[in-house]
C-alpha cells in the first residue's frame, strides 16, 4: 500500500467540497501561485528571467492578474516584459514563425492536476479512501476521462459510483427543463436544483481556467 503524504491528506479534505476534488484541489494550487507571486515571485529574478523565456503568461492568466490588488507587482513583471516586446517588434518579419511559449501557470496547472490523479489512482484500493470518496461529489466527467485514459484497470465500485452520478446529473438536467417548458402545467410543482445547468458546465469543462 503506498504511503500517505500531505498530497494524499488534501485528496482526503477536499471531498467535503461539493465538487470534483481535483478541481478543487489545482483551482486552489493556482490561488496559491498568484498569492507566491505578489509575495516575492514578482522580484525574484529568475523567475522573471523564465517569466521573459515565455513572453508571459498565457492570455487568461496574465488577465488573471488584474484581479488582484497588487498593481506594483504586476508593474515590476511588466516592466521587463513590456521592454522586451518592443524590442521584439523591431525585429520582426513578415515571414517569422512565432516561437510557441510555456505559460508557467498553466505548466504548474497540469503537474497539480497529474499528482492528485495519481493520488486518487495509488489509494483506489484504501477502504479508508473509498469510504470518504463515496460520499464525495466524485470526479467531473472532464477528470473521470482523464482517468480512465491514464487507468487500464478500474474498480467496479468506482466506474459503478461515477456512471450512477452522471446519470443523476442528466436527470436533474432534465428536470430543470421540464420546470422551465412553458406547456407543462404540472412545472410548478417539480422539484429541481436551479444550478444544476452550471454544476453540468463544471462538468464537461473542469474548474474554470483549465486551458
């Protein structure tokens, strides 16, 4: 049986979450990467130097950065990236090929998401993990895929747990429309969960930022 670290206790925390626990888990690694960031990443030169290497951030985490209050970090990373830029332009030719850049938040994003796979992969076969994962949200259809992609061999009571879970997900989907159809007389008195048309959302795409 493989030896339960800190990762493995987070998995176990983040199933009171009412959601998937590896969105829950990566959503908050990359709060925590911003947070490292603004206090002292931000001055650190060699981040900035593989902060240069890639031209920034992607587009959806660079704009991340305006919704933090901290416009002197943002200014100092910038700084230097905006000095490179106009230096690149006065290189540039027609016929150049844009060199493909790393975001190194999005790097970061896919190690977290790699490790708590694995944790949820090495422990499948705890009692103590199946106990708390069954009364989890389980995994988003977007992480079950990629577990399934990275696992030949899954338990019955866990293939079993996600597949009934969905199935609830599509009905109360259903549900939520057949409230809303303006010919069903009987809508006012079905009972349905008013989210469930984001919870679906979450679903399919993963937590919000998963490029």
């Amino acid at each position: 049986m493989p030896e339960k670290h800190i990762p493995y206790y987070k998995v176990q925390d983040a199933f009171s979450q009412k959601e998937c626990p590896v969105c829950f888990l990566v959503r908050d690694s990359i709060e925590k990467y911003y947070q490292g960031v603004f206090n002292g990443k931000a001055i650190d030169p060699d981040f900035n130097d593989k902060l240069r290497l890639n031209k920034g951030f992607c587009n959806l985490h660079s704009h991340k950065l305006q919704e933090y209050n901290d416009g002197v970090g943002v200014a100092i990373m910038y700084k230097l990236l905006f000095s490179d830029a106009i230096k690149d332009i006065k290189s540039i030719k027609s016929n150049n090929k844009k060199k493909i850049e790393k975001c190194l938040i999005c790097e970061y994003l896919y190690e977290n998401e790699k490790r708590y796979l694995s944790i949820v992969s090495e422990h499948i076969s705890d009692s103590e993990f199946k106990e708390n994962f069954l009364k989890s949200d389980g995994l988003c259809v977007f992480h079950y895929k990629e577990f399934l992609r990275k696992n030949k061999k899954i338990p019955n009571w866990f293939s079993g747990y996600h597949n009934n879970r969905f199935i609830e997900k599509l009905s109360m989907l259903e549900k939520f429309l057949a409230a809303h159809e303006f010919t069903n007389k009987n809508k006012y008195a079905l009972k349905y969960d008013a989210d469930i048309w984001k919870n679906v959302v979450s679903q399919l795409a993963a937590f919000k930022g998963r490029i």
